[in-house]
C-alpha cells in the first residue's frame, strides 16, 4: 500500500527501463523490465551455467550452476547496467525483498564502471563490489559490507557509492561448494 502511495506521489519514468520513486530519502524499484537486464554466465569462459530471469511484479531468478566443465568453479547470474552512474551516496545501503526461494548462497554485485567490449563480443573482466546471502524474507545490506571483488578474488577495494553503474544477482559454486539448480524470486531491491 505505502509503494502504491509512493508511486503517486513522485515518480520519474527513466530512459533505462527502471522506475525511480523518491520518498523520504528512499529510492525503490517497484517495476522490472526484464529485457534491460543481460544473462552474464560462466559460458564467457567455456562454461556450462545458465541463468534466466522473468516476471513483471516480482522476477524469479533461477537456472543451474554447473561445477564440472571448468574444474569446481562456475556462476551463473543477470546484470543490470544504468545509463548514468547513480549517486547513492546518501543513503546507508542496499535493501533486498525476497519472496520463495531455495536455502543456496547468493551474491549481489555493485558495479563502479559500465561494462567495457573486448572487441570479440566478450566483456572485459572488471572490479564489482560483493556481498554474499542466505535468503531470507527481507535483507539490509550496508555499503561497508560489500567486498571488492575481481575475476572471482577479492580485492582491498573499497565501495564507493557516489557512482554505481550497474548491479547483478549472481548465484556461483564458491569454488565447488555448491551447484545445481536453483532459484530466487526478487520482489524488490532499494536503497535504504
């Protein structure tokens, strides 16, 4: 009832696809456009994984992570990427909305820059900010908590929320700690 009260209130129809609402220092993504995000699977390495993503309401994340073509490892996961960087320096982090889901562990990526064309229809491999989840109906994640990440290994980097280009789900093996089918149904994510 409040997000419906919030989408009359204020809103601002973006060129990426997304809706903004600002209410009270909060911005929510009320709709998805699932056609905005791109499937970013460990078959950019010769692996076997796939990820899908439908709905409109809430989106369901889910396919299969494959741990034996590339020896334990493996991810599979949907990124999204804004036409501008946002500013989300102004508020503390990140809040996920879950709806049914499997008791796998996840990750949500933030990403500082867009993604960059090798030229041979690959993207280059780049740093992303991290944080792992065991779902549960809601999570609170604050901007210290995410972890810089490259290519699988992290990173001393430090998140700077001043300019985040995109953001993924991604569900991986953690190096052959889990594989398999899975699935994860996203009711919303926002700023906190």
């Amino acid at each position: 009832m409040l997000q419906l009260l919030c989408l009359v209130l204020v809103t601002v129809h973006a060129t990426f696809g997304l809706q903004y609402v600002l209410q009270t220092g909060k911005v929510l993504f009320p709709e998805w456009n699932v056609k905005k995000w791109e499937q970013v699977d460990d078959s950019i390495r010769g692996g076997k994984s796939v990820s899908h993503l439908s709905g409109n309401k809430t989106v369901l994340f889910y396919g299969n992570v494959d741990t034996t073509t590339l020896g334990g490892a493996g991810f599979a996961s949907q990124r999204y990427t804004f036409d501008e960087p946002i500013d989300a320096s102004k508020y503390r982090g990140i809040k996920l909305s879950l709806g049914k889901c499997d008791s796998k562990e996840y990750s949500l990526n933030l990403f500082p820059e867009k993604y960059i064309d090798r030229g041979d229809g690959r993207k280059a491999s780049q740093l992303n900010f991290k944080v792992r989840f065991y779902p549960e109906s809601v999570l609170y994640f604050y901007w210290d908590e995410f972890r810089g990440n490259y290519r699988g290994k992290e990173t001393s980097d430090r998140l700077d929320p001043k300019r985040i280009h995109g953001l993924s789900i991604m569900m991986q093996s953690f190096f052959d700690q889990q594989d398999g089918d899975f699935e994860l149904e996203l009711e919303s994510i926002s700023f906190f």
